[in-house]
C-alpha cells in the first residue's frame, strides 16, 4: 500500500487488491532469539488463485541451502501452500533479517522476520 494509502490510477489498485492475488496469513513472530546449538525455524502460509510459490531470502539474498537448513512445502488444498525453514544447529552466522515471500500471477506479499543470538 502506498504512504498515500491511494494508488495513482485504477490499474494499480485492482492489480494490487485482486481477489486472487497472494496472501500470507499466517507467519512466525517478527523478532526472534535464539540459542546457539540449538533449533530455529520459521513458518509461512499463503493463499492464492493461481497457489503461490514461496520464496525465502536472508539479508536480501535468496537463501542458498546447506547442510544445517533445510525447508519444507506442503500444499495446502488447491489454492494454498506452507513452507517451513529449519536451521538445527543454529550457529552465529545465522543471526540476520529474514523474509518470506509468497508470489503468484496477481500480487507479491512479503513478511520479515529478525533473528538474533543469545549466550
């Protein structure tokens, strides 16, 4: 939504408020703290007509899978689908900004989690 809470023409706004376009309803909390050595994951749902596909970035990069991450999708009847990041064991190097973004043929809808470490 832009800071004007209007769009500049008519396109813009059904393009952006479709019906059919992807929604994240659920999502993990914001700020996170975790332990190192231990477990971290975060959950995203979304919703849409064409179903979304789930995309997750870390400090802005997509996120490249290694040994200790591993996601999951399921689908979740025709139009929906769930992913889950799991980072078991959590190292230092894991702290940062992470976002899910949930995209299909009408909207792009994104939540941002932060992670950081605690001793």
């Amino acid at each position: 939504m832009p800071i004007t809470g209007k769009y500049r023409d008519t396109e813009s706004d059904q393009y952006y408020n479709n019906p059919n376009g992807a929604k994240i309803h659920k999502a993990s909390h914001f700020d996170l703290e975790y332990q190192l050595g231990h477990k971290i994951f975060f959950l995203c749902e979304a919703r849409g007509q064409p179903r979304p596909f789930i995309t997750w970035y870390k400090d802005g990069s997509e996120i490249i899978m290694h040994s200790n991450l591993h996601v999951h999708e399921w689908y979740l009847g025709i139009n929906g689908i769930k992913s889950k990041i799991e980072i078991d064991p959590a190292t230092q190097m894991d702290a940062g900004v992470y976002e899910c973004t949930a995209d299909n043929l009408y909207a792009i809808d994104r939540k941002t989690f932060k992670t950081d470490f605690s001793i």
